[in-house]
C-alpha cells in the first residue's frame, strides 16, 4: 500500500507557489510514512520549468504546465499562441488525466482554489466525487487588503462554493501575528474549516551547495522579476567593513536589470541570477536584505539573521501588509520600496552586522505539523469511503 499526493501551484510570477509545496513535500514524505506506515509517492504540478531545478523527495515528480503569465489585462499565454480560455482548458485537461491516472488520496492546491481562469473546477469534482481524495486549500496568512480579498472570493461565486470544494483550508501562519479571519480576508463560510498551522519555516529542505565565504551580507528578492530597485540599491551601497556581499538577483530578473546590477556592483560584491542553497545563505549571513514574499520571509524566519524587508508595492498589499506585521513582531526590520536607497541600506547593514535577530515568540513549525493534519484528510476521506460503499450494499 502506497499513499499518493498531488500539489498545484499556478506559478504565474516568481517561484515561491512552487517551492512552498516542495518544502510541503519533503514534510509529507518524511512524516507520513512514519504516521501511517503507508510508503508516500506525490507529484508536484507547477506552472515555470525553472521549478524543475529545485530536487524532490525519493518517488516524487515535477509536473509542468504550459505557463501563464500576469498582463495589465489579466492573465494570459506565457509562450503559447492561444487565448487564455483555450490554455486554461489545456492545463486543466493536463491536470485531469495526470490525477486520472495516479488516483491521488490528498490533493493540496496553492492560494488559488480553483487555478487560474477556473482550470480546476472540474479537477475538484471529479477527485471528490469519482477518487473520494481528501482536499486542502493552502493559503498565506495575507491574501491582501480585506475588499480586494472579498472581491476575489465573490469573483470565485463566494466562499460557500470554495467551501463545497474542499475538506480544509490551511492557513500557512500564526495567528498572533496575523489573522487573516479576524481581518476579514477569509471570509465566514470558510473560516470554520480553517486550520492555522504556523509559519512553514524550520524544516525546509536543505539542499547542498556551497555557502559564501564568511562574513558576508545577502541581498535577495526571490524570483527577481520585480527585484530591480532593491538590487540595484544594494549593489550601490556600502558594504560593511571586512565583509563582503552577495546579490542574488532571481532567474526571472529581466537581464538588463541583471547587467545593469552586475555592472554597478563593486569588487567586494559578487551578483549571482540564482544560487543552490538560498536558506543556507540565509542562515549564514551576517544580515539579510529581501523583499516581503512569503517564501522569502519563511526562510529567514528560520534562522537569527538580521532582516530588512523592503516589500512590493505594486499589484497587492499583501507585501506591505506581512512586513508591518512581522516589524511590528518583532521579527524584522521594514522600509518602504520609495525609501529603499543606498545610503539607507548602508545605515541598515553598518548596525544589523553586529546583532543577531530573535524569533522564538513567533510559531515557525507549521511544516511539522503538516503529516498529522495530512493523515487525518486522508483517513476520514477513507472511512467516508468505506461507510458510502457498505450503504450500497445494503441497498
């Protein structure tokens, strides 16, 4: 007996849907088996091939979809010549036949509850009603403000239909940090099924790769397509005495912008598009420089590095809004992307180099928590099972 998990990220911009279900994925294979006794087999479904880089748990693949990318006008065709009704009916038809065909017994899907331009409408019934496979909505702990967040979930035909599509939402966070129910962002009609499980942080996968040499200070800003100002701003800023810096500008970062940051940085700076082991160089730094996504966050929420988030502030208030919690936490430092200046990351980075950051008082141990919660979906999915079959035959 196996037990098998599917996930799915949309991955329209940046690689932190992805990579928040991959490090989902090394907790389930890691705690199911030891909680069930059942070996774990899974597939990730994500939507940018540069996903693909990132290893995987023994007996676990990567399933890529044709992309979509973000435009002024929605969503559309990343590389395909077709319109988006046309992709999403490709992706979703993907997604069907994969899950067809290995019969998952948990399905998890990142943020959005049914894809991108409603893909995984029919995915979802068709698990619950033709597979009886248990399913979670994974979510941030900050959607965005709460109107925008009400709109996106009657743009979905309302919380009740999300509700009738899923068994539990987890809300990647801790509530005495930010509740997103007690904001508004999730409404009622799903807040009974939400389950706040702690920062996904401490237990990420460790991948190898080489640590920068010591002491140096980290600039990161994820995927890198928007992460021009804050790189830019780092390599013209003054780099502590007797370190040297790091840039990692994201595989996605437009190479103009990368050549330009690389042509800016000074000798004692080294500007990388990617790196192997970014929670490493994360956890070994003297102080860290990022912008505010979840991803980002998590991994330095891990360690007791120095932090200075510099949040997006375009397309959502979901950046601002987890950096200002997370300040007002106590966890990190935050300025606004219009302060994000040389001269105010050299005043940042001369004090955050001889300090350590404390963040014990933060629940960090959501991915721990994941196997028990995962056994539980999949028991009760079984034991429904079981009771619906007997019902027939007593008919």
């Amino acid at each position: 007996m196996s037990i098998t998990v599917a996930l799915y990220s949309h991955d329209s911009v940046g690689l932190g849907h992805a990579r928040r279900n991959r490090a989902i994925a090394y907790a389930l294979a890691a705690d199911l088996p030891r909680i069930t006794g059942e070996r774990v087999r899974g597939v990730l479904i994500a939507g940018h091939p540069d996903a693909t880089k990132d290893s995987l748990p023994p007996g676990w693949d990567w399933m890529i979809l044709p992309g979509v990318t973000r435009t002024r006008e929605g969503y559309a065709s990343r590389r395909l010549d077709m319109s988006m009704d046309k992709l999403a009916a490709l992706r979703g038809s993907a997604v069907s036949a994969a899950l067809d065909a290995i019969s998952p017994d948990l399905f998890i899907v990142d943020r959005h509850a049914f894809g991108v331009a409603g893909e995984l409408k029919g995915v979802l019934e068709n698990l619950r009603e033709r597979h009886r496979c248990a399913t979670v909505l994974g979510l941030r702990e900050v959607l965005d403000t709460p109107e925008v967040a009400r709109e996106e979930w009657e743009r979905l035909g309302g919380a009740d239909v999300v509700a009738g599509a899923y068994d539990a939402v987890w809300v990647y966070g801790d509530p005495g940090v930010y509740d997103p129910v007690r904001t508004g962002e999730i409404p009622a009609a799903l807040a009974t099924r939400c389950i706040s499980t702690g920062y996904l942080a401490h237990g990420r996968p460790d991948d190898p790769g080489a640590a920068g040499t010591q002491p140096y200070v980290l600039t990161v800003v994820g995927g890198g397509s928007d992460g021009r100002r804050v790189s830019l701003a780092a390599a013209h800023a003054r780099v502590p005495a007797g370190h040297r810096q790091i840039i990692v500008t994201g595989p996605q970062m437009p190479v103009e912008d990368f050549e330009e940051i690389h042509a800016s940085a000074g000798e004692e700076t080294t500007v990388l598009r990617s790196a192997r082991n970014v929670p490493a160089l994360i956890r070994d730094a003297a102080a860290v420089i990022c912008m505010g996504g979840y991803n980002s966050l998590a991994e330095v929420m891990a360690t007791d590095t120095p932090a200075l988030v510099v949040p997006r502030s375009s397309r959502r208030a979901e950046q601002p809004r987890r950096a200002a919690a997370l300040a007002a936490a106590g966890a990190v430092d935050t300025i606004t992307a219009e302060q994000c200046r040389p001269e105010a990351l050299s005043a940042w980075l001369s004090g955050a180099v001889h300090r350590r950051a404390g963040r014990d008082h933060i629940d960090l141990d959501g991915l721990t928590r994941l196997g028990d919660l995962a056994a539980a979906h999949i028991t009760a999915q079984q034991q429904d099972r079981t009771s619906r079959l007997e019902a027939a035959d007593a008919r």
